[in-house]
C-alpha cells in the first residue's frame, strides 16, 4: 500500500512538473487569442480564409503571434520584415517542416516536401543536381516547353472557338514536361492514362484545399470517420501503382553509365548506397519524391495559368496591351523564347502580377524550427510549428499599392521598365523556397506568351461579371470554374 501512494505522488509530480514546462514554454510563446480546450483558437478562425483571419489577428498582436491549431501552438510571422528574418537570416533555424498529419500518413517522412533532418537536405541537393543535370534552368528545358507550348495550340484550335473549360489542357503542358525529367517521355493529350493522371492530380488539389482537410490536419482523429479524406487516399494509392510501374520499366532497362532521366539518376545513387543499411535512398523515398516532383511542379504551373486566363478575360485591356507587346517584340512567325522577356517588360510585369494576386499558396507550406530559439524576445522550442503568411508580404500596400487591385503597375516604375522587389514571394523564401522556381517562372512566361500569340480571349460572359475569388483556398488557392472562346488570330 505504500509503495503504491510513492508511485502515486512520483507519477503526480511527473504529470506536475510536465504541465508546469508546458506553461512556461507557452508564457514565452509570442502573444495570441487565449485558446479554448481542445479546439484552441479554431472557432476564431476562417477555416476558408485562414489568411484573412491571420492579417486580423496580426492588427492585435503584432507581426509575431502564437494561435492554436486544436492543441497544438503555432507561431504566424506576418510581414515582410518578419517573414524575413525568419526564414532567411535565420534560415537554418527555421528550416524544418511543420507536421501536417494527413501529408505525413502518405509520405512517412519521405520525399522532399515533407521530410525533415539528413533525409531533405540529402534530397533536396540530390533533386537540384539531377534537374540540373536534366537541363532545369537551360536551353534544353526551354526547348521543351516551348514545344508543349505549340502542342498546346494545336488542342485549342481544336475547340473551334467553342466554349470550353481551360484547365484541364493548361495541366497538359507543366505535365508533359515534368514527365520528360522524371520518364524521359512525353504522353499524347488524348492518352488515357495521361487524361487520368490530370484526374488524380486536379481532385487532389481541389480535396486538399478544402475545409474538412484543413479540419483532418487539425484533428487527425478524423480519419476514422467518413469523410473526402479517403478518396484522397485511394487516388493517392493509384498514383503511387502508377509510378511504381515505371519505376520497374526503369530497373528492366537501367544503364548505369548513361542516365537518361530522374528514375534513372535516383536507382543509380540507390546501387552506390545499398550497402549502406543507413541509406535515406529507398524505393518507398523514390516513389514519394517523384509524387512530390510532380505535384510541385504540375499543379501549382497549371492553377496559375488558369488563374491568369481568368484575370485576362476579366481586365480585355490588359490582355490588349500584353498582345500588342507581343507582335511588337516576337511577331507571330516564331515561338517566344526566354530572351524575349527583357524585352518585354508590360508582359513579364503582367506575370508576375497574376503570381502576386492570385495569392497561389496564402500560408505557404508550415515550417518548423529545428532548435530551441530566440526569436525577437520569445521563446520558440524545437518541433513548434511555423506558419508565414506569404498573403501579409505579396498584398503589403506599402510595396503594391491598392493591393486588392490587379495591375501590372505594382511591377513597373514610372519609366514603363520592369520593377524587381523583395516582396515577390510566391514561391516562399530561405531554405525551403520551391526547387522549381526557375521552372515555372519560364513556363508561365513562355505558355501565357504563346497562347495570346494565337489567340484572342472570349468571355462567356461581360466581364465586369466575372469574379476570380478563389471557391477555396486552404493549402493552395483553388480557382473557380470558368469557360473560354480561344479565337485564333
């Protein structure tokens, strides 16, 4: 009997001494709406909005607060001068990738997206070198896209100026190349399996972003509860068979001394390193990373150009000025290039401002701090999870005047000349900015080019009617449904 009173009062001291750290890490926590048992600050929040919500917040606490995700504490850095400091100058500190709970049951802490430690910086470096290596950032790539880019005019001269639904084509382009890096090979647009790949990924970015996802992400108990999470899962999966296939067609044919694509690259390193048990370079972490490739560099191209033909039908006059730039500088005899774009500076301002105001990616993906940290007089421990409002910086009135607005302006100075600045950040910042950045900014520019080269843009509508809100916009901003007339010129 008094052994178990000394156990007891032992395991009350313990659960004491558990709660009374939890306290003081919390009392240095920066400030924050107090949270409620269980659900935290949930029911102050937006779940449709969360960007909204947080530049609210930020008018109270500053551009440094701490709200509650359920249970769990999350620090906002709102601002550019937060975001910054932060993710930049202390960019090794704040590194790591917060915990989302229904991306960490698919990848397991595999991939490059989502891993954290040894595992991302080793493939993080090894997926830069092979994409360079694949002609990211080069000559070869801007071939390759250009020629997506014209294949892609073939399909909507296809339409026959009828009205149709962009999305699914614009998906086609990104696509077709990130396949060329990844398969060495490129699918026919009409291609069923290519028609159900698109499938899979454009559910799982319109899943992904919506409430009851962000709910699942915050309360992973849900689960085992009905729910779209399981057909998330289940297209998951099949993605998963598909890229395993190719992996296996990749091992049948692998020469070690001439690779010929990313596979390819990744099963070489996994020969040079199967003698070490300690190895990060696993078939489960090929498999995950290439779904990571693709979704980095497939979806988030391909809701951006279909953001930006919405935006072009809504303002003619900009698409107006965007073409006449076009047949002063390119002409309608040759594809645009890269070098172009210096040359054209209303174009490259107009892209940048479609990037800008669409807001793609609001919160940016959670990061996590690596170590215990000081942060402008706080306290922030290890693991605690780190949300940047990318929103707070691309729509800063102090840079982007009338932020709310759409214009090309934000990015000119008054000479017309394009206007560079800090605060274009939407591909995030620091260690963790997108690999691909160099990649889509050459896709976005190259595809809208070449599409206003040969086309003029009909609405079905007047476009003072057309409202470009996104329908949700959790992880990623979604774009609402919309058809088009593509009237060849």
């Amino acid at each position: 009997m008094h052994l178990f009173i000394v156990l007891v009062i032992c395991l009350s001291c313990l659960v004491f001494i558990s709660l009374w750290k939890r306290s003081y890490a919390k009392q240095k926590l920066p400030p924050g709406p107090t949270p409620l048992p269980i659900v935290g600050n949930l029911l102050q929040l937006n779940t449709k909005n969360i960007s909204k919500s947080m530049s609210m917040l930020a008018k109270v606490y500053g551009p440094v607060f701490t709200v509650y995700l359920g249970t769990k504490p999350t620090v906002v850095l709102h601002g550019y001068q937060a975001v910054k400091e932060a993710l930049v100058d202390l960019g090794e500190e704040f590194a790591g990738r917060g915990s989302l709970p229904l991306i960490d049951r698919i990848t397991q802490g595999s991939g490059l997206a989502f891993s954290n430690g040894e595992i991302w910086k080793q493939t993080r470096r090894f997926s830069l070198t092979v994409l360079r290596n694949m002609g990211m950032g080069k000559k070869t790539i801007e071939d390759r896209i250009q020629e997506e880019a014209l294949c892609l005019v073939e399909e909507l001269k296809k339409t026959n100026a009828s009205p149709c639904d962009p999305s699914s084509l614009l998906f086609c382009v990104p696509c077709n190349v990130i396949c060329s890096i990844i398969f060495q090979n490129r699918f026919d647009y009409s291609d069923q399996t290519f028609q159900t790949l698109n499938k899979y990924f454009h559910e799982n970015t319109r899943l992904s972003s919506t409430p009851w996802v962000q709910l699942y992400n915050i309360f992973p108990i849900l689960h085992y509860l009905p729910g779209i999470h399981h057909q998330l899962f289940k297209n998951i999966a099949l993605q998963k068979k598909f890229v395993l296939e190719k992996v296996q067609e990749h091992q049948e044919s692998l020469d070690v001394n001439n690779p010929r694509d990313f596979i390819d690259y990744f099963l070489i390193k996994m020969k040079k390193e199967n003698h070490d048990k300690e190895s990060e370079f696993t078939m489960d972490h090929l498999i995950i990373t290439i779904l990571d490739v693709f979704s980095a560099g497939t979806e988030t191209t391909s809701t951006t150009l279909t953001f930006g033909l919405l935006l072009l039908l809504k303002y003619p006059e900009i698409a107006a000025k965007v073409r006449e730039e076009i047949e002063r500088v390119i002409g309608r005899h040759r594809s645009p290039c890269m070098q172009d774009r210096s040359l054209m500076p209303y174009t490259d301002a107009t892209v940048h401002e479609i990037q800008r105001y669409i807001d793609l990616v609001p919160t940016s993906l959670p990061r996590a701090v690596t170590q215990d940290i000081q942060f402008r007089g706080y306290l922030i421990p290890k693991g605690t999870s780190i949300l940047p409002s990318l929103s707070s910086v691309l729509y800063d009135d102090k840079v982007f005047p009338n932020p709310e607005n759409f214009d090309p302006g934000h990015f000119l100075d008054e000479s017309g000349n394009f206007k560079k600045t800090d605060y274009f950040m939407p591909f995030s910042t620091g260690k963790r900015i997108c690999v691909g950045e160099g990649l889509a900014r050459m896709e976005l520019f190259l595809v809208l080019t070449t599409i206003l080269q040969h086309f003029t843009l009909k609405p079905l509508v007047d476009p003072k009617d057309i409202d470009p809100t996104p329908v949700d916009n959790g992880i990623v901003s979604i774009p609402p449904f919309y058809e088009v007339c593509f009237i060849p010129v």
